[in-house]
C-alpha cells in the first residue's frame, strides 16, 4: 500500500485522474486533517492506516466489472481491510458474509469459504467499496458525513462514465440511496442489482434467493466482459 501522506497522493495512479477535481476541495482536505486530528487524540480509526484505499489499489479502474458497495468499515479490532464485507483470513467471518457466502452456495452450488479475505475477487475487478472509508472502534457509522462520501461517489460516477457494462451490486437501501445520486448507472448499459441487505435483520427480505452471482456472471458474458470466478 502507499506511504500515508494527504490524501490525494494515496490515490492509485489508475484513480487519480477520476477523483482529482473531489480530491482537490476544500472538503477532502478537511477529511484528511480531521482524520489525522481523531488519530492524534488516541482514537482508534479503522482501517488501519495504508489500509484505507485498498479497494482502489486492487481493482484499477480499467479493469472494474462489479461494484459491491458496502456503507462503513468493520468496527472491531482486526477485522477492516478496506474492501467491503471482507475480513483478513483468521478472522471470524462476520454475519452479514456469513449470509452472502449462503446466497453464494444456494445461486451457484458453490461450498462456503472458511475464511473471509474477497481479495480474490477485488482482484478480478470487483471493486468492494464502501461509502465511507474509514470508522472509529466500537461505532459504527461514525465517520458517515465527514467527507468520504463524495469521494467515493466520484469513484462510483467514474465507474459508470467508462464505457464499460458494469454490474452494480447494491445491497440495503443506504446502497440504493448512493446509487440514486447518480444518473449514468440507470441508462449506461449497465446491470443494477438491487436486493436488501445481507444482514442477519433484513437478509430474509428478498436478499436471500436473489441469485447476484449468476445474474451477474449471465450479463458479464452476455456483454463479452467475461465470467466472475466467485470461488474463494
């Protein structure tokens, strides 16, 4: 990962030109003066530094097929990586990944994985983003509002802008609320996957039988993008 510095020098070159107009306001400057200001005051913020980009440094923006969007950091010690839903292996898999690895094995037959590192499929271009990036312990939500968000917006906007079928997975109506903001994800000819959240509170709603593996992997052959291999 990149040495930490301002923000805008983090960002991985294949980004750099998609987020520099945000990267450049007053606001992610503020971000980033505010985050060094919990740190210096003792507070612990997760990920853990050279952490919190990891989404943008395994999926270029050139090689994006899938977007997972997720809302905030794990909150509990060790388990943020910096890709959405996903833990570091010997980390206890978390309920709401407990419950896509179910969809996982109930859409394409395949067995669940004994860990919860997705790295693998950031790797492949699913882009595992959250709406913010970071999360101070023990509460979770509580950098929401303090600059992430566009951001991570602008990486999503860029997404949509490349000319590239992407399928956009959203999961819980936080997801769908950031998808409404922008216009090119509805009309751009890409697939929009919409479904309740895989949390154990809502994963019974509609979450569970929504088959996004295959309906995903179908559109991506279909538009010549090529399959996910979701195995782990």
């Amino acid at each position: 990962m990149r040495k930490e510095g301002r923000l805008a020098e983090q960002v991985p070159p294949s980004w750099q030109a998609a987020l520099e107009p945000v990267l450049a306001s007053p606001a992610a400057r503020q971000l980033g003066g505010w985050l060094r200001s919990e740190e210096a005051a003792g507070k612990a913020i997760y990920p853990p530094r050279g952490k919190r980009l990891a989404a943008l440094e395994e999926t270029p923006l050139d090689s994006v097929r899938v977007v997972i969007l997720g809302q905030d950091p794990y909150h509990g010690p060790g388990q943020a990586m910096g890709l959405s839903f996903s833990v570091p292996r010997g980390v206890q898999v978390p309920p709401s990944l407990a419950n896509i690895y179910k969809e996982l094995e109930s859409d394409l037959g395949m067995s669940r994985p004994g860990h919860g590192d997705l790295s693998a499929w950031a790797r492949q271009g699913v882009l595992l983003l959250n709406a913010s990036l970071t999360v101070e312990a023990h509460k979770a939500g509580s950098h929401a509002g303090r600059g992430w968000e566009a951001i991570t917006d602008a990486a999503v906007a860029a997404v949509a802008r490349s000319g590239q079928a992407t399928v956009f997975i959203l999961w819980g109506s936080h997801a769908q609320k950031k998808a409404a903001h922008i216009p090119e994800l509805d009309g751009g000819g890409h697939l929009v996957i919409r479904s309740p959240h895989p949390s154990p509170l809502s994963a019974h709603r509609g979450f569970f039988g929504s088959k996004p593996f295959s309906r995903t992997n179908a559109f991506l052959e279909q538009r010549g993008r090529g399959a996910i291999d979701w195995r782990l």
